[in-house]
C-alpha cells in the first residue's frame, strides 16, 4: 500500500517547494506522453498529405473534450484520495478510490456514446465537407471506444499521486506515448507484415496502446498494491465518495472543456477558408497543450498536496503552494513564449511543406502563446 511521497514523507511535512517539484515533475512527463499521442499521430498523419492532415485538425475539439473530462476527474478523484490520506484514513482512502473508478468508467461510456451518436452533426457544423467526414469518420469509429481507456487510465493515475506516488503514473504513460510512437508508422503505412490503413493506422495505434497502459494500471491498482477493491462498494460508498468527486471534477472538467469548445468555434471559422487553414489550425491547437504543459500539470499536482494539507489542518501551507505556483507558472509561460516565437518557422515546415499551411502555423505560434501565462 501506497501512503506516502516517495521520499518517504507525507505531503504535510517538509519544504513545499521541493514538495511541488517532487509531484509535477512526474506528472509533467505523464502529460507530455498524453498530449504526445494527438502530436505524433498528427505528424505521421501530415505525410499522407493536406486533406488528411485537415481532417485529423477536425478531430481536436471533440478528441480534447474526453481529455478534459479525464483530466476533470482526476482532479476530483486527486482531491478526495488525498485529503483521506492526509487525516491518515487508509481504508476510507481505499474505498473512494474504488468508488471513483466505477465512477469514472460509466461516465466515459456515457460521454464517448453521447459524442459517437452526434458525430456527424457535430463536424458538420464545424465545417467539415463530405470527402473530410470521409476521413474523420475512419479515425473517429475506432478512437470513440478506446477513450473510455484513458479516462480510466487518468483516473487510476490520480489515485496513484494521492497516495503519493507520483512516478509510476509518469513511467506508465511514458511506455503507452512509446508504444503508440512505434505502432503509428507501422499501422499507417503498412511496414512490414502490418496493414496499411491511412488515417485509422493512428487510431488504432493510440488505443492499443492507452489498452497497454490499462491494463497494466488495473494490475498495480487491484492486484499488486491492493488500492482498489475487488468488490462493489456500498450504496453509501458510492453517495459521499461520488458526491464529493464530482463536486471537485465536474466543474473541473467544465472549465477545461471552454478549450476544446472554442477550438470547436475556431476550427469552424478556419473552416471558411479553406482545408489549408483548417490543417494549420489544427497543428496549433496540437501543439498548445504541449506548451502549457506545467499548467496542466500542475492542475493535477497540486489538487493532492492541497488536499493532505487540508486533511492535516495545515492551511499556511496551502496558501504557500498556492502562492509559489502561481508565481512560477506567470515565469515559465513568458519563456515558453519566446521560445515558440524563435522557433515557429522551424515547426512550421515540420509538419507541412504546403507555404500556405506553414505560414498560417508561423503565425498561430508568434500570437496565440502571448496568453498562455494568464491561462495559469
């Protein structure tokens, strides 16, 4: 059983700072590997050519709306772990995390059949044309089922870093962005004794690969460490625990789908001028979780730090982690700024040699960062 920070104290004691670094760091690592799938799907994919490289630009807003829900719930389910671990309440810990998990699973399924069963009036009103739905619809029928994988996986990571590991979800992610990293060429181009399937090679490489890291993650969290119990919670269980996730990871998840709404809205402008923009639309928008990577990160680092200091009573130290991350994100987000500015042409030509949709994604990367930082 997992109970405390892998330097072996809990997240109430010693020096915030190194406290923080020693739980974002990790989950830096594990949300580059996440943001990496889209990233490195939409690169092999930009080799297939314009109109392929517009269509998986479609698949944004609604692939980023699932993520937020996962990264929501991991919040919630974060928060709720964490501050049963920081009033030393082991079992209860145990049973929300269950709870959580059940949780999270239904809601996934929920959410990817609400989104397959609109899916072609949702692009449509993106702007997406009939030869694109074409494409999208390849890649999208094999990507709705395997999502409800990674809001699993992002969920059991959370639980993991509440009961203060915070390496293992970051190893764990980082072996499902390689193997994903390896199967994409393989099943897109058809190497070897693999089928060449275009566009749903990616899609199938990104599910086989979060199935990897599912079932992996159901190993260490049921068998090996014994977090999640085998048996359905109680009634009860399922009434505080559910009630408290969804209080923290619903409204969570709300405000980290405004993202993926207006990409929805930008990608159907973009849309009135053509697939060239549409492509280069959507290299940005892949591109930018990657450069608010801390912020993220630390939406999800800092939610179980809080919570084992709220749990212990030790609100000074709350207002200081507070404090610290605010500071240091406003920091990091100038320099990423100016490092994405320098290097834009150099992007640029990385994911198209179209001048039209280099161009269009020099300029995505020397205006759109400016507000990164306030985003923190």
């Amino acid at each position: 059983m997992i109970q405390k920070s892998s330097n072996g104290n809990t997240l109430v004691e010693g020096s915030i700072q190194k406290s923080l670094i020693r739980m974002t760091m990790p989950m830096i690592i594990g949300m580059m590997m996440l943001f990496t799938f889209s990233l490195v799907d939409t690169w092999f994919i930009s080799f297939l050519g314009t109109e392929s490289l517009a269509a998986i630009s479609f698949t944004f807003p609604i692939t980023f709306t699932v993520m937020s829900l996962a990264i929501g719930l991991g919040i919630g389910a974060s928060a709720v772990v964490a501050k049963c671990v920081g009033g030393s309440e082991y079992e209860k810990a145990k049973e929300a995390a269950t709870v959580i998990n059940y949780i999270s699973l239904s809601l996934a399924v929920i959410v990817a059949f609400t989104l397959w069963l609109f899916m072609e009036p949702l692009f449509a009103l993106m702007g997406a044309s009939e030869e694109l739905m074409v494409l999208i619809r390849q890649y999208m029928y094999v990507w709705f089922p395997g999502s409800v994988l990674v809001v699993c996986i992002m969920t059991g990571n959370s639980v993991l870093r509440a009961f203060g590991d915070p390496k293992t979800p970051s190893m764990l992610m980082a072996a499902a962005g390689l193997a994903n990293a390896i199967l994409d060429p393989l099943l897109i181009f058809g190497v070897g004794p693999f089928p060449e399937l275009g566009i749903q090679g990616a899609a199938w490489a990104t599910v086989l690969a979060w199935s990897m890291g599912f079932t992996y993650l159901i190993y260490l969290l049921v068998v090996k460490q014994e977090i999640v119990a085998r048996a359905i919670p109680s009634k009860e269980a399922f009434r505080t625990s559910g009630r408290d996730m969804l209080r923290i990871g619903v409204p969570a998840a709300g405000a980290n789908m405004m993202t993926p709404l207006a990409a929805g809205i930008m990608t159907a402008i973009a849309a009135g001028f053509g697939g060239t923009a549409v492509a280069a639309y959507g290299v940005g928008a892949r591109l930018e979780p990657m450069a608010t990577l801390l912020v993220l990160a630390m939406s999800s680092s800092l939610p179980p730090l809080i919570s084992q200091n709220l749990g212990a009573g030790r609100l000074d130290r709350v207002e200081e982690a507070y404090r610290i991350a605010t500071r240091f994100i406003v920091v990091w987000q100038l320099g990423i700024y100016l490092v994405l500015a320098l290097t834009a042409p150099l992007i640029a030509t990385l994911f198209s040699d179209d001048p039209g949709v280099t161009e269009a994604i020099r300029l995505f990367l020397w205006i759109m960062p400016l507000g990164y930082g306030l985003q923190g």
